[in-house]
C-alpha cells in the first residue's frame, strides 16, 4: 500500500511571529505532525519502530519558502516518501493554499538508529519493504555532504542553550525544530526585523540530550546567506551545521 499524508492547518497567533506570517519553527511543527501521521500509515511510527528497539533521526532537512501564509490562513501540508535506501528514507513536503499555489516545499533524509548503542543501523526490513507513491514527482534528492560544511569562514559565537526537558522528543533527544528555533533567534536584530528567510538547509550531525549545554556560532557567507553551526559546548562536538538564504 502507499499513502500520501494530507492534513489542513488553520495559522493560529502561535503559529505566526511578530511580523504575522507562519514561522519556520511553526511551519517545520507541522510538517513533522503530517510526517508522524503518514508514518503511522505505513506502519513505520514512533511506536512501531521502538518494538524492534529503533529510532528515527533526521540527517537532512532543506526547506524552501516561495511565499507566507499568514495569520487566519488556511494551508495544506502534504507529505510522502520518495525513495528508500539501504541506509536512508527520502521524504519530500509541499505547502500549499487552498487555492493550491505552493507557498514552501522541502526534501528530507531520515536514518534509523539503535536506541541500545544509540548508533546508526542499516533500515530493517519492515522499512525497506515500503513502497514509495507511483505517481509523485520527488525533489532531487539531498547530499550528505553540501558544499557549506567545507567552507572556512570565522564564525562568531552568538550565544549558549542549555537543553530543557520541553526539547526533548519521543526519542529521548532534543527535536529537530527545537535547534532551528534556537539559532534563528540568534541571527540578529536586524536579519529578523527587516528579512525573511527564503530557505534554510540543515545538516544533524550527532544527538544532544536533557541538560546538555551547547553553544550557537554564526558566520556571514554573503551579503543574503549565514552559515551556523550549534555544538557541545564542552567537547565541541557537532550537532548542527545550517544555511539560511535571506530576502
């Protein structure tokens, strides 16, 4: 069976910043809510997964933003997967208004990881047995490696987090749109107030947990582009590299 996860979204005051308009944070809420559900569909969710004693965990997240819904819309966010590997399931979204124009859309990489050793692990079968729907057609697939993880720019510390028990998800670590919340409200006064981001790329590199103490650095890539990077602040170990592009 293949399913293509649909669900309709009314934009609430939460949902929206200072500006009106639907947050990334928000957004990035949503479309892991449709992502959950279209999971439980094919009997891959949260649940299922930890009865064979795995987990979920998102590698890489790219989000573009053509256009903002704002406070009082209506929006659809419609999910599905795109193509599964030995390794890595590709999962694509599209954001759309009710009269179908397509205000955002984003391609995904998930990998499944032992909750024991808390270590990567081939897909079991269950989730390679997945078929994919015949009628989609996938954004390209994402790299593991995007140019801006080599690049050698003096990033500037922008401030700490120490992580709260409301970060951590069903997989006993920080949730993926807690980190995108943390080094957006970093970026600066003025990026905020006069910006919006027209996309953001996103690379997880490794868990952090309660209590975990982790440090938010920035660099300017281009007069339209910063570079971040989110790390354990005692080891300096990566958690997070990113891109966003401003307009």
């Amino acid at each position: 069976m293949t399913f293509i996860q649909t669900d309709t979204f009314l934009l609430r005051g939460y949902d929206c910043d200072a500006t009106g308009r639907l947050s990334i944070p928000a957004l990035m809420n949503m479309m892991q809510e449709s992502a959950n559900r279209n999971a439980l569909d094919y009997g891959i969710g949260i649940a299922d997964l930890a009865t064979h004693g795995v987990g979920w965990m998102l590698m890489r997240f790219r989000l573009r933003m053509h256009q903002y819904p704002t406070y009082g819309q209506t929006i659809r966010v419609v999910t599905y997967p795109t193509s599964v590997e030995k390794y890595f399931i590709y999962r694509d979204f599209q954001v759309l208004a009710d009269d179908g124009t397509l205000l955002a859309d984003a391609s995904s990489t998930w990998l499944v990881f032992s909750i024991e050793s808390r270590t990567m692990i081939p897909l079991p079968g269950f989730i390679r047995a997945l078929h994919v729907p015949p009628s989609i057609q996938p954004l390209p697939k994402l790299t593991s490696k995007p140019d801006f993880l080599t690049h050698a720019l003096p990033y500037t510390t922008a401030g700490h987090v120490e992580v709260g028990w409301f970060s951590i998800d069903q997989n006993q670590h920080v949730n993926n749109v807690a980190y995108v919340q943390w080094l957006l409200e970093k970026v600066g006064d003025d990026w905020l107030r006069t910006r919006e981001i027209a996309e953001i790329d996103l690379v997880y590199r490794s868990e952090s947990h309660w209590h975990d103490r982790l440090q938010l650095s920035h660099a300017t890539e281009t007069t339209d582009q910063l570079l971040h990077r989110i790390e354990q602040a005692e080891t300096g170990k990566e958690v997070l590299l990113a891109r966003s592009t401003w307009r």
